[in-house]
C-alpha cells in the first residue's frame, strides 16, 4: 500500500491523461454500499466528484471503499462499474469487506480427499442455506453476466484487507496490530491470494483469524449458549464488541452493534475468558475508519480517533463519508452524507 500511495503521489506529480492530484487535499472514505449504486453517485457529485474521462473523480481530493460493495440492495451492477472504474484511474482505492471475501470464499473450490481416499472439489464457504443467502441478490443480479461477474471475483482478489495512508488506517471492521503485523511479516501485507481464502477453512489457522478479526471485527459468546436473533433475521449466539473498550467491566461496556443486548445481560461481567477477545486501539494510534456496523442517527466519530462510515444505507439509512485532511483528532463536521430514498 506504501506503493500505492508512492505511485499516487508520482502521477500527481507527472499528471496521466490530464488529471492531476497535485493539490491533494486527502480522502473521503465512503461506507458500505450494499448495492445502493445510484445513492453512491449522489453521494459523490455532492462531494465535488464529476464523471469525467470514464469514471467519477475528484480535483483534489480520493476516494476510499471500505469494502461491502456488493449483496443486498437493487443496484449491485452499477455500484461495482462505479467503484471499479475510479480504483483503475487512480481516483479511489477499495479494500474488502466480509461480503466480498464471502463472494471469493463462496466461488473458490478446493481438493478434498475423503474417507474412501477419493479426490473431490468443494467450496471453500459451503452452499448451504445461510451462504446462499447472503449472496443471493448479487447472483441473481449477476445471472445474465457470468463473465462480468467472473471479472469481479478476479479484481476482489487484487483489493487489500486494510490500507496505512498518511497517517491514518482504513479496514472494514478491526484494525488488530498482531493480524497486521504478522500478515506483514509472514504473508503478502494486506493481499490473499486462493491458498490464504483455502486455509480459511481451517477455523483455527491464523488465516482464518486474520479474516474474521479484520472484516468481520471482534465478539463474544452468549452466556449459557443463548441465542439472538438480529433485525437482519439472522440468530446468534455471540454479539460483536468494541475492538477499543479501556478497562471494560460489563457486556454494557463493550457490546457494538445494532441490535441491543437482552437487558439481563447489559451487566455481564467481564472475566479474563472474555477479554483474552477483546482489543483495545488506544488513543496515540492513527486514526482508523471502518464501515460494518450498521450504525444509525447522525454521524459522528466514535472515538477521536475511530470513525464507522457505515449508516445502514440499505436499510434507508444514510449513505456516509468522512471528509479526511489529515487530522489526529476526528471531527462530526467532516461527515457529509446522503439520505436513501425508499
Ligand atoms: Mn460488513
């Protein structure tokens, strides 16, 4: 990522086609879009952005996907064209978030020998009921095009899990410094390539930590295996956590997410069980910005120095960016966003 940010700098220096970046101003990070392509174009041209030379860009200023592009809302076509289009001209850089790497992980096979010592293929995420769904618009949306779907499960595969631009930290749910450090150290920094997604399948193997951690964030177990079911339908039995809670003594503490907790469980103490899970971003860090989490109301940072740009937009929430110029300390005034019309 070092490497894009040096190229983005060279072509700002040595403008291609015309464009120059030379008075970068910084990036607006844009939240999960969920298929919402025509409330991102309104997004963008409210933000300065113009379609100009086959994508939308912006004079001085980059875009930044944090991931979720695809599944769920009307215009999942449309939203990839755009995202797409302003990663290849240099106008936007896009990491993945749990709905693409469930699209890879949904489409990549693997061998498998089994009992009888026959070789077979299987999906690295089966295609049972709860997979299926999760895809299901963005296949259907996409039956009249397998070639062109084809051609976004290749460029998924090229995004990165997180991204370290001047000074601050984009990933889709959690930034963990032990997942990014060893995938520094041990891997190829943030990219996958099909032997990472393969030995996801491996629950307990670092590649499968490092995925679940960064896109999909931290959570904890329900006591005594209880179960919840979520607005999105969906029933678990864990809630997700804050990955930067200090000194947390109760479920009230740490739980982040859309649906609240049963009120018995607000103050479930926490024991060491339960914060050998927990991170804790402290406030010296860059700044970092997530989407995920289906957050509702007005805009605004959850720390200073964490913001979630995810406002629910397929839910006719809002469609969210945060407007970043280098600041340490995030600032409400830098959210802009568009409402989604139902
Ligand atoms: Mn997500």
């Amino acid at each position: 990522m070092r490497d894009d940010l040096d190229s983005f700098q060279r072509s700002a220096r040595k403008p291609k086609s015309g464009h120059s970046y030379s008075n970068q101003k910084g990036y607006d990070i844009i939240g999960d879009i969920h298929g919402c392509g025509d409330t991102l174009i309104i997004l963008l041209l409210k933000m300065g952005y113009q379609h100009e030379d086959g994508c939308y860009r912006h004079p001085q200023r980059k875009a930044v996907f944090v991931g979720d592009i695809i599944d769920r809302g009307p215009h999942i076509l449309e939203a990839l064209a755009v995202v797409k289009a302003m990663v290849d001209n240099g106008a936007a850089l896009c990491i993945l978030g749990n709905h693409e790497i469930n699209a890879l992980a949904y489409t990549t096979q693997r061998p498998v020998t089994n009992a009888e010592n026959s070789l077979h293929r299987e999906f690295v995420r089966p295609h049972n009921a709860r997979n299926n769904r999760q895809i299901s618009e963005t296949l259907t949306q996409f039956a009249a095009y397998p070639e062109l779907w084809r051609t976004y499960l290749d460029w998924f595969m090229t995004l990165p899990l997180y991204l370290e631009l001047d000074g601050m930290r984009v990933v889709h749910a959690c930034w963990d410094d032990n997942v990014v450090n060893r995938l520094v150290d041990d891997y190829n920094g943030p990219y996958i390539d099909k032997a990472f997604l393969i030995a996801t399948c491996d629950y307990t193997s670092f590649e499968a930590r490092a995925i679940d951690t960064l896109t999909r964030g931290t959570d904890l177990p329900l006591p005594n295996k209880r179960k919840m079911t979520g607005s999105d339908g969906l029933t678990r039995g864990f809630f997700r956590t804050k990955f930067w809670a200090s000194n947390p003594k109760s479920f009230k503490d740490v739980v982040f997410q859309p649906d609240p907790l049963p009120d018995d469980l607000l103050d479930h103490p926490l024991d060491a069980s339960h914060t050998q899970h927990l991170l804790e971003y402290a406030s010296h860090e860059p700044p970092v910005f997530v989407g995920h989490y289906w957050l509702q109301g007005k805009p605004k940072p959850v720390k200073d120095n964490i913001a979630c740009v995810d406002y629910s937009a397929v839910k006719y929430g809002r469609m969210v960016a945060y407007r970043y110029t280098g600041e340490q300390t995030l600032n409400e005034d830098h959210f802009e966003w568009v409402y989604v019309d139902p």
